[in-house]
C-alpha cells in the first residue's frame, strides 16, 4: 500500500480512537506503532517504544515541567491567587469595571506562577467570580472574564505549553519566554479596551467599586509581599541568568512550599493532593509527548510532511491563505482538544510546513499558542468555559458563553495584530540575543 495512503488511514484511526475516549497519548501511540510497522516493521516498531519513552523520561528539559506544575499547586494552597487578586483590586478597584480589569490582571500574574489555562481558570472561578457577584457584576460578564482571563496562563511565561514546544521544535526554552512576553502584555491589553468598551455600552454590567486610599494600596502590597517575591524570583532569575528555567522551577516550588507551611495552610491532606495533582497532570503531558513522538517516526517515515509541503508549493496557494486555513482549524482543535494534545497531534505535519513558507518556528509557537487559547474559550466546546461551569454550576454554558463575546472578538483582533505584525514576538529575542 502507498505510503501516503497509509498515513492518512492512520491519522483517521488516531482520531477515531480518540473519540472512542481512548486517552490522547495512547491513540497517538498505537497509530504510530502501527503505521511504522506496516512501512518499515514491526521490531523497528516496537523497539521505538522504549527508546522512545526512556528518551523523553530522561529529558533534562522537560524535568521543568512537573516543577512549575508542583510550583502551581503549592501557590494555590498558600492563596497567593488571593493576594493576587487583592493586590490587583487595590489599584483598578476603584474604576467601572474594575473588578474585571482586576481578574485579567490577577489571571496574567497567576498564569506566570502557575503556567496552565485551565488551572488559572478554575482559580479565579473560585476566587474572583463570588466576589464579583457580590458587587452586583452581571454573571455572564463576570464569567466571560473569568474564562477569558484563564486563557493566560498559556501564554504568559513561564509556560508549560511553551516548554513543550520548545522541546518539540528543538528550540531553546527562554528564547520562547522571551517572546511571549510582548504578545502576553497585547494580550491583557486588549481585555482591557475590551472590558472598557462593552461597559461603556453597558455600564451596569461592572459597577465600580471604592477608591482605596494609597495608604491602603500600600499596606495591601507589603500584605501580598509573598507572590511578587516568587515572580521576581522565578520571572528575574530567568531573564536575568541567575537560573536556569529548570532551576527557577526548583527554587519557586520550595518558595511556594514555604509559603503555604508558613501561613498554616499546608495540611497533610493538601501537600498529597499537591503532589497528586502533579503527577497526574506530568503524567498525562509525558504521556502525549511520547505518543506524539511516536507518531512523528511514523509520519516521517510515510513521507507525509514532505508530500504536503510539495502539494501546497505546487498549488500556488497564496502564503497568507494557507496560513488562515491552519489558523481556523487550530481554532476548531482548540475548541475540542487540551492546549498540548491539539498543539502535538498536528505538530509533525505542521511545523515542516511554516518552515517551507519561511516562517520562523520561534514566531509560529507563540501564534499557535494564541489561537489555540482562543479555541479553548470557542463555543461549541470551549474547555475554559466548561471548566469555570465546573467550578460555577449555578451559572450555564449559556450565560458563560454570552459573556465570552466581547473578548473573543478582542482575541481575533490581536491574533490578526500578532500575524500581521510578526516583528512583535521577534523584536525582543533579537535585541536579548
């Protein structure tokens, strides 16, 4: 059987597993080893098993993952996404909207400290959304900023999905950092215009709150010291040399540790649902990299990537109109699968492309970071969205998603800004050398 014919029946099967509810990793797994041991053997195939799994196991960069998960975890049990929060609240309060404006902020430093979407998300559906309802917020604007808000946690460095890209793509992980940090600040920027410009048409939606003195506004911050002490700890340490990103993991989980035993807040129940957490989100993520590298042996040795870089070249397409039509189906992708799983199920079809159209795979992994966070706020199956209902039963899917409006389309506004403007994410690498 032609080879490209077996890839394509392959990638079918893959996702017919993965709607079977066959775990993602695994689905990706199976049709690898399939697929390469009908091309090229089945011993070669199944070697690739464990060379593979041992491979990434071991993988220095990738040890960074579970730290800054465990990182994540630690601050949650100490509340330091309160004192986010607090600290947020104390300067933007006092404006219409200024709880929201103070969720974006607080969900962009959160992000920093915890690296994950979905997690960000659910914190603040916690934290932020009673204390916004409280203040008479509409609930589907109070929503939409919640599930909006938790979408940078992707983005904002440090990142896990960043680290995985890195890793993937074989690019150096701070490099990434680096570039995301112009993009993240655009990103809170437009929720920002957006939150301003909805309440202008609606300003019952996000009545402000009261004005803080500055006094106030300084004893609020000596009272969060703990979580600008561990960003500029992790956050300076990396741009700065002092660490490496593996080290500034390390040191941050200690910090974080050491906050929540020194507020009491570290029971034996919470440190095992920490490390609980931990593994089984590390887990889940080393378990789609090992599938998605064996799937990369098995669409390399198919000659796909090539195939498709050849076809497209040779149709003519226009460069912009291929790079839409990725960007909508990573939009659709987003909407159904996890940021990681939608990022390396099409990774080793993908990137070869950008490359071929003479893109740099630095700039493609913050833009596909970007849609795909997009996708996860998307209806019809936003994962942000479903994880705030989660955390908010009282409020339906309905109400969620009519509070996403305004922040969606601020989202296309800067993915069209980060697309056309590409000098954004590649200025501040170049300058950092």
């Amino acid at each position: 059987m032609d080879p490209i014919i077996v890839a394509v029946l392959g990638v079918l099967f893959m996702f017919l597993l993965i709607l079977l509810q066959v775990p993602i990793g695994i689905a990706m797994a199976v049709t690898g080893v399939v697929g390469y041991g009908l091309l090229s053997g089945f011993g070669p195939a199944i070697t690739i098993i464990a060379t593979e799994t041992s491979s990434t196991i071991s993988n220095p960069d990738l040890a960074v993952i579970p730290l800054f998960l465990l990182m994540g975890n630690f601050a949650s049990v100490a509340g330091l996404s309160g004192d986010i929060y607090k600290l947020a609240y104390a300067f933007l309060g006092h404006r219409r909207g200024g709880l929201a404006l103070s969720t974006v902020a607080g969900c962009g430093l959160f992000g920093a400290v915890c690296g994950s979407s979905t997690a960000t998300a659910a914190t603040f559906g916690k934290v932020a959304l009673p204390e916004m309802l409280d203040r008479k917020y509409a609930p589907h604007f109070a929503a939409g900023c919640i599930a909006a808000g938790g979408t940078l946690g992707s983005l904002i460095p440090p990142s896990v999905i960043l680290i995985v890209y890195a890793v993937i793509a074989e690019e150096f992980i701070v490099t990434l950092f680096i570039a995301a940090i112009i993009p993240g600040l655009i990103s809170i920027g437009a929720y920002f215009i957006a939150i301003m410009i909805y309440l202008r048409i609606n300003p019952k939606a996000g009545p402000a709150g009261p004005r803080m003195s500055w006094r106030n506004r300084f004893k609020t911050t000596l009272r969060c010291w703990g979580v600008i002490l561990i960003l500029l700890v992790v956050v300076g340490g990396i741009y700065g040399g002092v660490f490496t990103v593996t080290e500034a993991a390390a040191f941050g989980a200690v910090l974080a540790f050491l906050f929540a035993v020194g507020r009491r807040k570290m029971t034996r129940r919470m440190f095992w649902d920490a490390l609980e957490g931990t593994a089984m989100t590390t887990a889940m993520i080393y378990g789609i990299i090992i599938g998605a590298n064996i799937m990369t042996y098995f669409v390399t040795v198919s000659r796909m990537p090539d195939e498709l870089v050849g076809l497209i070249s040779g149709s003519q397409m226009p460069t912009f109109l291929v790079l839409t039509l990725l960007l909508f189906v990573y939009l659709l992708l987003g909407s159904i699968f996890d940021t990681v799983a939608a990022m390396l199920i099409t990774l080793p079809f993908v990137l070869p492309l950008i490359i071929d159209m003479g893109y740099s795979p630095i700039w493609w992994g913050i833009v596909n970071v970007v849609v795909i966070e997009i996708g996860m706020i998307t209806p019809p199956i936003g994962l942000n969205v479903f994880v705030l209902h989660g955390v908010a039963q009282d409020l339906s899917l309905t109400t969620i998603f009519r509070g996403i409006v305004p922040f969606l389309l601020a989202d296309i506004g800067r993915l069209i800004i980060l697309v056309v403007f590409p000098i954004l994410i590649m200025w501040l690498p170049g300058i950092l050398g």
